[in-house]
C-alpha cells in the first residue's frame, strides 16, 4: 500500500508515510515547551495531585505526560500499535501511567480501526466519519490505510478496574458518542472533540452526556487553551452553537462538568 503525500501529490509506501507522520505528531506536541506550559495552565482547573485521568486516544502521550505532572494518575487509552509501544517506552520509568493499548466503544469486543499513516491524528473506528468529513470536502487529502481489528474496551470496564476519573479526555475521531454510550455513570468532568464537518457526533455526545448528569458545558476552538464563554452553560446552549457550525469552520473540544464541580 502507498500513501498520498500531502504536499507534494505523489505516492510514498505506507511504511515511510508512518515513519513521517509519527515524527510530525513528536514535533507539534513535543517540541513545543510553549504548548506544554498551556496544557498544564489549562488542566490543574481540573486535576489536583492524587486524582484519576482518563487519557482515551493518547497518541503521543503530551496530555498524559501534563495529567501526570499536575500529580494525577492516568491511564493512557491508544489503538494505535506504534504509539501503544512508543507511549510504554516514554512512560516505562513513570509508575503512575498505565498504558492500554485498545479502543473504546459502547461494548467490549473487537472493532477495525482505519489509521492514516501520513495524518496519524485522524485515526478512526468509524467509518462513517471517514464518509462524512470526506463528502464534506474536509480531510480531502487524507488517505486512510485499510483497516485492521484492534480490542475494544469500555469507560464502564475501566471504571471498574481502575475507578472513577476526576477527568476523561475523549479523543477518538468520530467516535465520541459510541465510546460515551459505553459510560452509564456521570464523571465530575469531560472532553471530547467536535470537528464542524461531522457535527451531529458531538451533538449526540452532548446529549448522551446530559442524560447521565446536570452537566454544563463550554469549548475551545482549535489549539487554544481558551474557553470560549465566561461561564459554563446548559445544553440547550452549547447544541445551538454546534447546530450553527460551518463545515469548514475549525474544530476543537467540548468540555463538561457536573454542576457544582469545579
């Protein structure tokens, strides 16, 4: 299998394509003390030394690294092989971090998992996602790899294993409402991605979360650790802000948390 490069328009082997991708996730977001710095600014509102993380979708493992230096325990969610691996070996010598290397749905089992070599970030179990965005004309230059069967877990499962996190961060390209459709209990507060193309996946995440809990509501737009309103808001609130998104507006992550949390 080859990849399209993405700015030179011509075909590179899959293996050389991931090799490209992966060192461009290790720059953006850790080569950057600036981002790192912002990140810790933004989360201690959330964590406090001792508490429980949720890191689902890890990647590179820049949000689990900054939950662990606010003094949190994590555990680090990744489907990815390669990152799997790369995150035991960034965090073999941090006994706090435990990595897991699956997926998360609504159920225990086995789903595919459609990776991009070139654009690691946009992994997905979801291929109608992959249909959406792609229709939409977003992501028309990414190139998925066939998929591959990866084990899936739930937030449930983890919850019983390793307890109640303080915090979730739900990273999982178009897959935020099935992951949360695996939660049947409220946690104090929540993140999870919303991309305009595919808007009604984080509509549907919202509404799944406030079925759960008096959860309030606020975002970010793209890399900025800035929220967007001076106060946290019903549903209601945040569903007419998604429903008037644009498609080719930019994307960001929705944050929760239980009224009277925080």
């Amino acid at each position: 299998m080859a990849a399209l490069d993405l700015e030179r328009g011509w075909q590179v082997p899959d293996r050389l394509a991931q090799a490209f991708g992966f060192a461009r996730s290790l720059a953006i977001y850790h080569g950057l003390p600036w981002r790192a710095r912002a990140l810790r600014e933004h989360y201690a509102a959330f964590l406090a030394p001792g508490d429980l993380a949720f890191d689902v979708g890890a990647h590179v493992g820049n949000h689990a690294r900054c939950f662990a230096r606010l003094g949190a325990r994590v555990i680090a969610i990744e489907p990815q092989p390669a990152f799997a691996a790369w995150l035991r070996r960034l965090f073999s010598r941090r006994p706090q971090i435990t990595v897991i290397e699956c997926a998360l749905a609504s159920a225990p089992g086995v789903v595919e998992l459609h990776s991009s070599p070139r654009t690691p970030t946009v992994a997905t179990v979801s291929p109608r996602w992959i249909e959406t965005v792609r229709a939409s004309g977003a992501f028309e230059r990414v190139h998925w790899a066939e998929p591959v069967q990866v084990p899936a877990t739930t937030l449930d499962a983890l919850i019983a294993r390793y307890g109640l996190p303080r915090f979730c961060k739900i990273d999982v390209e178009g897959f935020e409402a099935e992951v949360l459709r695996g939660l049947s209990q409220p946690i104090p507060a929540l993140s999870f991605e919303y991309v305009p193309a595919a808007i009604d996946v984080a509509r549907r995440a919202a509404g799944l979360l406030a079925r759960l809990g008096a959860y309030r509501f606020n975002l970010t737009i793209g890399e900025r650790r800035r929220f967007l309103w001076p106060e946290w808001r019903p549903l209601d609130a945040l569903d007419a802000w998604l429903a008037a998104r644009q498609p080719h507006e930019r994307s960001g992550d929705i944050y929760a948390r239980l009224e009277g949390d925080g």
